[in-house]
C-alpha cells in the first residue's frame, strides 16, 4: 500500500516537473520575443525608406534636412504626415508574436519571397533591416515580420498607407500659393494695393467672388502625377484656364487642363504635370468674370 501511494506520488512529481518545464521554457521564450520589438531601430535617425509591393512596383523616401523628398521623382517634397505615419505604424508594436514558423510566414504573406509590402529601412547609406507588412486580421490591423526575425506581429497599421507607387507619396500642398498679390487670367485682372483688391476696371471685385479665388489658391491640392502617356498628351494640349499669379514667394503660371474627363494642372515651377480633382478645378475655372472684376456690382 506504501509502496503503491509512494509511486503515485512520484509520478505525479515527475508530471508536474515536466508541466513546469514546459510552462517556463514557453513562458521565457514568449518573452524573449515579446522583447525583441518588431522594428528595433531610432525611427528618427532613419533617412531612407524603400517600399517594394507584390506586384514590383517600388519607390524610395528619402530624408533631405528636415524634410522627405522623392529620390526617383524629380525629387519633389513627399507628404510628411504619410511619412510619420508609416513609421510610427511599424514602429509602435505593443503586442505579442501570434505566431513563428514557416507556413505562418507564407499564410500571412510575410515571407521574404512573399509579401504585399517590404519596408527596407536605412540610415547614412546603411541597411538596418527590412519589414514585411502581408495580410489583414482585422479593421486596421497587419499582419508584420522584421527578416531577421522568426516572430510574426499583427500591428495597428493599413497596408494602402505604404504604397509602393511613387506618385501616392507627392505632397498634395505641393502648389498652393498662399499669399498672392496679383491674379491675371484671359477675363480678369486683379492686384493687391495699399492692403485692398482692384480690378484692372478699376473696381473693386466682389468679395465672395474674390475670397472664393483666393481660397482656392490657398487650398489647392494635387492628385499624383500624370502618367507617361498623359504626360505626352497633356504636353501637346491646349489649356482651359491659364492663371499668372505674383505671390510674395515670386511669380507662377498655372495651366489647368482637361483631357478625356480627367483634369489636370501644370505649374511654371515644375516641369511635370499633377492631377487634380473636379472639385478643385471647377472652383478655379468657374470664377465669375463680372463678379470678380466688379462689373455686376456696378450694373446691379
């Protein structure tokens, strides 16, 4: 009888030695990966992001002082807030790994040889390491894996918010003007004097009309760039609405087009022409002549 209850004790012994084992080596190496951060870099000392897409479209960021330009587009500025996003996105991993192997990495899409987005991250010319964005878990969510590690994390993030298509990343404020002196079209005139509008009539416009001018100049805002072919075409066509505008950062023209129901606008500053939506042409192009040179004031 002893003897029967002394061996069920060391069995049980011997099970919940094991049962530790394995809830402590589990334990230390959740740990271990839980500690080990999804991008292990100083986000501000990065200076260059290249994305690649599943379909080899690719584009690179780059760091120019204080701000981001694009490298492979005729360096023109890149939209700082999609950039702070990206990095903050792969950057502010707070959870644990949901998983580790191998098939995992392929049913995510977060393989080396399969993913929808790889984010190759470097500093002063040096390759500090590459992260795989694949599938989505859920609203908001993506699944994510550093190439030097086995750990794969789900992280607040929206795979669209890293395209890999140069154009998505243009400063959409790239041609405001925000302070414009003078505004000359084919119909109207207008120059600020003494801190007051005239029109070349003489006559002071009409204020909404003016405001709604001014504002749209202000608030303008690009859509991408003109693809290659838009490009050759957009170059041969006449334009809708030329505007020289003086500001007190210089003198500009604006070249508004239309071309098979796609608008678009070239600026005297660059030499490619940007998208731009109906919404923004239309308040550009439907300036009311009379109203903005003062004439309906007078005749009503």
């Amino acid at each position: 009888m002893n003897r029967a209850i002394a061996g069920l004790l060391l069995v049980l012994l011997i099970q919940a030695g094991i049962i530790a084992a394995v809830y402590w080596t589990e334990e230390d190496s959740r740990q271990q990966a839980v500690a080990q951060a999804l991008a292990p870099f100083d986000m501000d000392s990065i200076d260059q992001v290249q994305i690649v897409d599943e379909y080899d479209n690719e584009t690179v960021l780059k760091k120019a002082g204080d701000h981001w330009i694009l490298p492979t587009l005729a360096n023109l500025p890149a939209n700082p807030d999609m950039v702070q996003k990206l990095l903050k996105g792969i950057s502010a991993q707070n959870s644990w790994p949901i998983a580790q192997s191998i098939v995992a990495r392929q049913r995510f899409q977060v393989a080396d040889y399969h993913f929808q987005r790889s984010l190759t991250l470097s500093r002063a010319g040096e390759q500090l390491g590459t992260i795989y964005l694949g599938t989505s878990p859920g609203f908001r969510k993506v699944h994510a894996r550093n190439s030097d590690q086995q750990a794969i994390y789900s992280i607040s993030f929206n795979t669209f918010d890293a395209p890999a298509v140069r154009g998505a990343w243009l400063e959409p404020k790239l041609l405001q003007i925000r302070a414009p002196v003078s505004v000359t079209a084919d119909s109207y005139s207008l120059n600020r004097e003494g801190g007051s509008w005239l029109a070349d009539t003489g006559r002071a416009p009409d204020e909404r009309e003016l405001q709604a001018l001014l504002t749209a100049l202000r608030t303008l805002q690009i859509d991408g760039v003109a693809t290659s072919d838009r490009q050759r075409d957009l170059s041969e066509a006449e334009a809708d609405l030329v505007l020289q505008v003086q500001s007190l950062a210089g003198a500009t023209t604006l070249e508004l087009f239309t071309l098979e129901q796609e608008h678009f606008i070239l600026s005297s500053e660059y030499k490619l022409f940007f998208g731009l939506g109906a919404y923004d042409f239309d308040r550009l192009t439907g300036i009311d002549f009379r109203l903005i040179s003062g004439e309906a004031a007078i005749q009503n």
